[in-house]
C-alpha cells in the first residue's frame, strides 16, 4: 500500500512533549540569578575571608546543579519528543528529572539534619551580623525564585499539576527560602538572647518539612515511572462510558506515558460485539486518552 494512504493511520508519539512547557524558560530564569548569586556569594568570601559567604555560595551552586538537571530535563523531552526510540514518546522525561530532583531534596534533608545534630552536640561560635547578612541575601533570592516558578499557579493548575519537574524545581527554592527564613528567625533569637541553640533546632526543623516535600514528590513521580494503575476515578468513567446491558470491561491497563496523558489497554466481552473503533467512540476526550487498544471478545453461554 502507498505511504500516503497508511499515513492516515499513524499518529505522533510526542503526545505535547515538542512545545516548550511553562517551567521550562523560569527555570533557566531561576538558574540565571541562583549562579549570579553563587559567583558573587563565592568571589566576597574569597575576597574578605569569610566563610560564612563561602560556605553559603558553595550551597547555592549544589543547587544550581539541582535545577540544571530540571533545565536538562524540558530541553531533552522536547528535542526528542518525535525519537522513534521512545515508544510512547518522552513524557516521562519530565517525570524522571522530578524524581531525580526528589532524590537531591531528600540528600539535602539529610545533610541538614546532620550538621544540625552535630553543631548541638558541639556548638560552634557564630559571627551573627555576617550570618544574618548571608540569610537575608538567600532569603531575597530564594524568594525571587519562588515567585518566579510559582507564576500563575492557580491560573495553569492542570499543567503545573502534572508537571513533576516544575515541581521539583519549585520545591528546591522553597526549601532554600524556607531554610534562610528558619536561620534569620534563630540567628536572631541566638544574637539577642543567646540561645545559640536555636540555630541547629530549625536545622533539625527545615529538614523535616524538606524530606517531607521529598517523600510526597517521591510517591508521585515513582507511581508513574513505575506504571502504576490510573486513578480509580479514571478507570471508572472508562467503564461507565463502554458497559451496557450487553457489554463489560473484563481487564483495563491504564497508565501515564506523560503529564496529563494517558494510554489504555481494554479487554471488552459482549453479547453482541462491536468493532474496536465503536468502543473508541465511545470514550469521552475529556479523559485525555492516547494510543488506546481495545480487544473485544464475544460472550457465550458454556
């Protein structure tokens, strides 16, 4: 058969994957200022030998490195949206750079609460004016950043919803944010009270919330690399738009191959039995279903 006529018959597996997402340029935003800061933070520290400065710009290139692999993420997904190598396209992709981000965030977690536990078992002097300085600086940044990531979250809730990189993006600079706002409330109760021991108490504190926002970004992304079930909600407006007095879903395989879509598999015994494509009909586009297969069997009476 001619090319053109099978042309019909075939359909595009970049599923969105080709069109630059939302997060992708306010990523590279964010990575833009958090390296200006990590260059200026690291230049001051060398200058004026402090460690404070060092210690604080060395912090926001790991996570610098953190947000490139999310930058890294978009950029792949969309440039090899149309790869015959992927059989379901990319949409994963951007799943995987979550979960890689979601990983990076717990280490982050983790190494908090370490340095915490140690400097209360062995409490370090603090240069408080300095300190304070280096979290307020972080505090502005990380507060920019979020802002910037967090653009419109309300209006483009159904892309951001799926949208496991921009989240994972969005949570490294609301863990820095929070960890600056943290350190600035403890440095200065530790300042004008003296209770240095507040310091590493909101060290223990923020590395709590952040291995919390892991573990949830964790849950999420791992249930889709792993091709977990579709929402039972979904798997029931599949079945609720094919049964019929004649007809019953028998097995349904339901999974994401990117955010916001899915694929399906659909097992159909009836009495009376329909081509696939009258089954298909049936689907509502609402459902965002993609690279549907249905088999249909015929019931008899044994």
């Amino acid at each position: 058969m001619k090319d053109e006529i099978l042309h019909r018959w075939r359909h595009s597996h970049a599923f969105g994957q080709d069109q630059k997402r939302p997060g992708e340029l306010r990523t590279l935003v964010v990575i833009a200022i958090t390296t200006a800061m990590m260059v200026v933070e690291i230049a001051a520290g060398l200058a004026f030998g402090s460690m404070a400065l060092l210690a604080d710009g060395l912090h926001m290139g790991s996570h610098a490195v953190a947000l490139s692999i999310n930058a890294f993420a978009y950029i792949y997904a969309r440039r090899q949206a149309h790869s015959e190598r992927y059989s379901f396209g990319t949409g994963k992709v951007n799943t995987l750079g979550g979960y890689t981000g979601a990983i990076l965030l717990a280490v982050f977690a983790t190494l908090m609460a370490w340095e915490s536990v140690m400097r209360l078992i062995e409490p370090v002097s603090i240069a408080f004016n300095q300190a304070i300085f280096v979290a307020v600086m972080g505090l502005i940044v990380n507060g920019a950043s979020v802002f910037i990531l967090g653009t419109d979250r309300n209006h483009e809730h159904d892309h951001q919803h799926h949208d496991h990189n921009l989240k994972s993006a969005y949570l490294h600079v609301l863990a820095d944010a929070l960890t600056s706002l943290l350190a600035i409330f403890a440095l200065l109760i530790g300042k004008y009270f003296g209770a240095i021991w507040m310091d590493p108490l909101m060290g223990i504190v923020g590395a709590i919330l952040v291995a919390r926002w892991s573990w949830g970004l964790l849950k999420s992304t791992s249930a889709i690399l792993l091709d977990e079930q579709g929402s039972n909600e979904l798997q029931d407006a599949i079945r609720d738009a094919i049964e019929d007095a004649d007809s019953r879903v028998v097995d349904l395989h339901l999974w994401t191959v990117g955010p916001g879509v899915y694929s399906t598999v659909i097992s159909v015994v009836s009495r009376s039995p329909q081509k696939p494509d009258h089954y298909k009909s049936l689907l509502p586009d609402h459902l965002a279903l993609q690279h549907i297969v249905i088999e249909v069997h015929e019931y008899q009476e044994s």
